[in-house]
C-alpha cells in the first residue's frame, strides 16, 4: 500500500526560484529535460534520490545514474528522481533561506526519499555527498540516523572500498546495478508494507544477508599495534564474511537508456552514448576498471543496432559514444562501425569510441568512425614511455606498434593525435619517463614524412598513477607528490629545449597533489573518515575541479585527524604492503583470486607480460568460476538491424 504524503515531500520550487537569479548558471538547477521523468509521489511506495556527486554539467551525462533513474522508473510503484552538487554560490544561499538538497525533477527534499542512492567514479566525491547529506538534512554519521531518514547507499567503482565513508553510508553496493537496485526496492518494499518492524537496523540487517548489500555497522575492524588492520569481523548473526559483487550476465536483456536525458544546459558529454561491452581482459595491471568489471560480456551487434535507432529518435542527438574500456575489442567492430556509418549517412550521424588501443586501430575502422561527423584528432594510450615500464604495467604496444599507427593516421589526413600517459608507475625511473618525449618526436618525425607537411600536432598528455584495490598495485608504493613534480618538470624540460619538434608537442600535465589524495582515499582504511569530515567542515568541495582542490587543506586536516591514530598521509600512500597484510577491502568479494593479483604483482616486478584471457586458455584469475559466470564474446553472424539503409 502507498505511504501517506508528508508535507516533508512537497516541492521547494517557490523558494528555490526567487535564489536562481542571484547564482550561475540557473537553468542547471531547474529540471525538465527532454525524456526526464516525473511520477506521481502518493502512487510509489519505494522511493528513490539518485546522485552523481558532482555539478550537474559532469553528473548529467552519468550513464550509470542514468540507466538506474530509468530502470527503477520503470516499475510500477517506484520512483527515481536526480541529484546533483550544487555550487557553493548556491549552497550559501540554500543555507540561508533554509532551503534542502532537492531533487531535479520535482524539486522534492531529498531526505524525504526511501534511498540516497550516490554513485561514486572518483574518490574525490566524497566531500560533496557531506554537503549534500548536511544539506538534505540527513544526519552525517550513519549512526545518528532515525528511522525517517533515508538509507544512504554508494555505488559505482569507488565504492569497492567503501571504508573511508563507512561512518558516513548506511550500506555498499559493489559491481553493476541494475539488478541490485531491484533487489533493495523489492526489500524496502516488503518492510515498509509489514509496517517497518524492527526499525532502521531490521532493514539493513534484511539487505545485509542477501550476501551482495554491504553494510559498515555490522562489521568491526580490529587493528595491529603498527597500525596495520589484525582482521575485519561481522558483529551480528546472519551477515556475510565477504560481500560479493553483482554481475549482469546478458546486457541485450538490460538495453539501458533506452531514453537518454536531453540536458538544459552545456554538459561535459553533448552525444548520446551506446554501452557496446562491460568488462575488459585486457589485464593493464594499473587499470582498477578493466579488473573489477570482469568477465568480458558483449552487446550483439543487433542489440547495438536498436539501441542507437531508438535513442536518436528519442533525443535527437548528432553524435553517438561507442563506450567501453576497450571498443576496438568488440568482436563485430567493424561491423558495427560500419553499419552505423551506412544507416545514417543521409543524417551525418558522427560515431566516436573513447580512446582506442594502438594495437586494435586500423585506418577502416577510423574512416567509418569519421565518415558522417567531423575529423577530430585521434587518442591512443601508450601509458607508458619505455618498452620496460610498458612490460611491468602489461601495455602491450610496442613503440614500433604506436609509429606504424599514427603514420598510417597522418597519411590518411589526420594531423592531430594525443597520447596519453602516466607518471609514477611501478619500478619507474626518471628514463622512463623522459622517454615519453622521444617518443613524441619520432611521431612528429613519421607525420611530417608521410603527410608530406609540416602543420603536423602530437599532444602527450600526462596523469600521475593512483594504485587501486583489486589490481596487482594495490601493494605498490605511490610516488610522492614532489618526485611526480620534477620527474615531470625534467620531461618538459626536455620537450621544450627541442628545437626541432618541440613547438610541435603540446604537454599537459596534472601535478602530483591531487593524486596523492586520491591515492589516499582509494586504498583507505575507516580512520580516514575523520579526515574526510575535517575537510569538509573546512569548507572542502568539488575537490575534483582543479580551482575549488585545496591540497594544503587535505594534509592539514589528515595530519591533525590522523595524530591520534599513529599513521599518516605516506603510511597509506607512498608505503608498499606486503602479501600477508589484511588490506582494507579483502572482505568485498570483486571476484578476483588475491592469489592470483599478487602472482601478477610479481610479474610485473619480474617485468613479465600475460596475454589477454579472451583469446588464450585461462589464467584462473577467479571472476568465472567465483561469480558462475562466463566470457560472452561474439561473433554473432548477424548484420546491423535494420538492413535498410535510411
């Protein structure tokens, strides 16, 4: 039966609008989209606030947040509504006019939703979800919480180490989404209608022993005196040991969105995107994102068909995002890509897919990609500058790969191409990284000989490595923040003093700050809570955004927090771990053998490449059997439905 309404639920437009004048950008706050949806309140009796945590032109375009704002919609008696960080220009005004975190479709107070659903990419998120919660109402600590408020629930690829916000969330959920936001509805359905018996605590205890919901409060960590964890042990009957991911086995059955949001203001993506596979065996040892969405599961190239018909038609839309880790994998590629170029060259439909693997690029490939839209330049990710680093991270794109390539590229016309890097890897010494510029030159070289001209541009770009839980680096070291810096600086150094190709080398870099709060966030214990709300009360937000990021901020605070503690900013960064040591996230079941991640971890150091399991016999790293899945690849046979060209 439907709840009552409480006034709670009403919507606060009338006091929000008379503050939209005095804020930027104001028609990012107003909702409406195209393809937005808007439910009756009194007709739902499961009620969801969904947030990426970040400003509505980044948040938008969230494929994840998207595909659940329409699966649950989806339902009969269920709605989802958005959420996005608001500006600190508006946050000030709310405070003032006691005005709450709202939703963007009814403009309804988020706390009077059944779930704050958050879905977390980065870790740099995490102060905006305290200012969101402080906002909505929503006491910070899980703990504080009564029974009226929402079950605040994280999600995406940060919250497979949940532990730095465990004071903060009420639950985790680890892995893909669609059926498990189904799961949660169907039990805070079942306990709403018995008349929520038990209270707040019954509720999560119910979600805990479904084995897939994580739930911090009933698990108690126990610490060595060196500061490292002795072991993490539930507190109640019934929870689970480990809490396993969830894995959606047929995406054809899950064709989400099938109604992609048109955003009101400019937003970071301006396409509609297709998801063309989920997960990667690829096995880059640095990439947490290729581990954690194992096994490789294809869409079939008819499933990508009706999916890009439908969507245009939906949103109108003049560019579609061929998106996975790797979309030049897809087994029907060419198919694909060329299937889409003939249905909509009439309509100068453009195709893009994220940056493509040197290895996996041909030039038909690339035409098909551009034929309809416009030639924009072209990115492949080396990752690394020396053939040795590329062995220990298992890039396995030789330099001559990378020359033959972008030759090919020149000589078909293009005369931009990015190439994107890392700086700290494993084992990394200074050569390595100034290798990164010869490499450069000699692209510049092989452009100018093939395209016979000199109006030829290389872009290497440059992000600082972050090691991640539930890769063969989470028991690496980080480079500090000042090694980053001026392994850096003596590699612009160098681009710059050529006289020859430098002007042709454009070099973007991220300084070593904001990775090493990364870095101390994604593989964080529970102590790092204290730091997270010392920022925040500081006054921390958007520390993704480089102009609102307070480096300075982060270490006064993690010093002052984590004094009583005995450890600090370096024990969780720059520390390497050893194979016995319980880490933080061993209880969150990714699928993955830990066996398997160290052995791969001393291959690396043993600079030993391992072959992508896709077309090789199994290297038993766990996810098949753990999960009682399998690799879904094609090819299927089939052409790109419907035949018909337009």
């Amino acid at each position: 039966m439907p709840a009552e309404a409480s006034p709670a639920a009403e919507s606060v437009f009338p006091q929000l609008e008379a503050l939209l004048p005095h804020v930027q950008k104001p028609i990012q706050y107003v909702g409406g989209e195209l393809n937005s949806t808007v439910k009756d309140w009194e007709s739902c009796d499961v009620r969801w606030a969904l947030m990426y945590p970040d400003a509505y032109e980044v948040g938008l375009p969230n494929q994840g947040v998207m595909i659940l704002y329409e699966v649950l919609n989806e339902q009969q008696g269920v709605l989802a509504e958005r959420t996005y960080s608001v500006w600190p220009d508006l946050e000030e005004l709310m405070r003032e006019h006691s005005v709450p975190q709202f939703t963007v479709d009814s403009h309804r107070p988020v706390g009077a939703f059944d779930v704050f659903g958050l879905s977390f990419s980065t870790e740099l998120g995490y102060t905006n979800m305290l200012t969101a919660l402080d906002l909505a109402g929503i006491p910070l600590e899980a703990a504080d919480r009564g029974i009226d408020d929402p079950i605040v629930l994280a999600g995406g690829h940060a919250a497979f180490n949940p532990e730095p916000i465990a004071d903060f969330i009420d639950c985790a959920v680890i892995g893909d989404g669609e059926q498990a936001v189904l799961e949660v509805t169907a039990i805070i359905r079942a306990w709403k209608a018995e008349g929520r018996p038990g209270g707040r605590e019954e509720l999560l205890l119910r979600l805990s022993r479904t084995g897939g919901v994580y739930v911090p409060a009933f698990y108690d960590v126990e610490y060595l005196p060196d500061g490292r964890i002795a072991r993490v042990v539930p507190n109640r009957s019934g929870v689970p040991w480990r809490v396993s991911k969830h894995t959606v086995m047929d995406l054809d059955e899950w064709p989400y969105p099938k109604q992609p949001l048109v955003p009101l203001a400019e937003t970071v993506h301006e396409r509609m995107s297709v998801e063309i596979f989920r997960g990667c065996t690829r096995g880059c040892r640095f990439c947490q994102a290729g581990m954690i969405t194992r096994p490789v599961r294809e869409r079939s190239i008819t499933g990508i068909g009706e999916m890009v018909d439908k969507g245009l038609k939906a949103t109108g839309f003049e560019e579609v995002g061929l998106l996975s880790l790797s979309s030049a994998d897809h087994t029907e590629i060419a198919d694909v890509a060329k299937g889409l170029a003939d249905r909509y060259e009439e309509d100068k439909i453009g195709l893009s897919l994220p940056s493509t693997r040197v290895d996996a690029f041909n030039i038909d490939l690339a035409n098909e990609l551009t034929r309809n839209g416009r030639r924009s330049g072209l990115t492949f990710a080396p990752e690394g500058g020396s053939e040795r680093i590329r062995k220990v991270i298992n890039k396995m794109v030789s330099e001559d790969d990378l020359i033959r390539t972008v030759a090919t590229a020149y000589g078909n016309g293009w005369r931009q191409v990015k190439l994107y890097f890392m700086c700290g890897l494993p084992t990394e010494t200074d050569d390595d990284v100034l290798q990164i510029a010869d490499m450069a030159t000699r692209v510049i070289a092989k452009g100018r000989e093939v395209s016979g001209s000199g109006d030829i541009r290389c872009t290497v770009s440059i992000g600082g490595f972050v090691p991640k839980p539930h890769t063969p680096f989470q028991w690496a070291p980080q480079l500090s923040a000042e090694e980053t810096d001026a392994r850096l600086q003596k590699l612009r150094d160098k681009i710059r003093g050529d006289k020859k190709y430098g002007r042709s080398i454009g070099f973007r870099y991220h300084d070593g700050k904001p990775g090493i709060v990364e870095g101390l966030l994604s593989r964080g214990d529970r102590r790092l809570g204290a730091v997270i709300r010392a920022v925040y009360d500081d006054g921390g937000r958007f520390d993704g955004w480089r102009e609102h990021f307070s480096y300075d901020r982060w270490m006064a605070c993690a010093d002052k927090a984590l004094e009583p503690t005995g450890v600090d900013v370096d024990w969780y960064t720059t520390r390497e771990r050893g194979y016995e040591e319980v880490l933080p996230w061993d209880h969150l079941d990714s699928g993955l053998d830990k066996e398997w991640l160290w052995e791969d971890w001393q291959d690396a150091l043993d600079e030993t490449e391992v072959d992508d399991c896709r077309w090789t016999p199994c290297f038993d790293c766990g996810v098949c059997p753990a999960m009682d899945t399998s690799i879904q690849v094609g090819p299927t046979g089939k052409k790109l439905l419907p035949l018909t060209v337009k």
